[in-house]
C-alpha cells in the first residue's frame, strides 16, 4: 500500500494520514476512536507519528488487524 512516507516530516494531520493511507479523514477518525490507530493532540490538531502510520499499514497488509 505503502512503501515509506516522506522521511523528513515526523507527524502527519488527520488529513494527512488519511491522504497516505489513501482513505477518508472519516475513517482516520474512526480508527482513532477505536484505539486501532494511536494518535495524540497538540492544541486542537491530531497528529499521528510517521512510524506509527508505517506499523499500522504492516499490520493491515499481514492481516492482523480488523478495522
């Protein structure tokens, strides 16, 4: 799905992520709530760590995860 997000940016924004893992800002959010998809605040922004998006997509490809 995804081979490695841009090494230079540390964080992405829900729209952001959504863009890379190529799904709506919906299901983003649907995901955080959830607790499949770790993310953390900074002010009102969402921001998800590159490295958690990287394990999320491993994790989808090997099927070990439900969403």
């Amino acid at each position: 799905m995804m081979e490695k997000l841009e090494e230079a940016k540390l964080v992405y924004g829900m729209e952001e992520a959504a863009w890379a893992l190529g799904v709506s800002s919906t299901q983003v959010r649907n995901w955080i709530r959830k607790g499949a998809l770790k993310a953390f605040r900074v002010g009102r922004r969402v921001l998800i760590r590159r490295e958690i998006l990287e394990e999320f997509v491993r994790e989808m490809e090997a099927g070990r995860m439900t969403t």
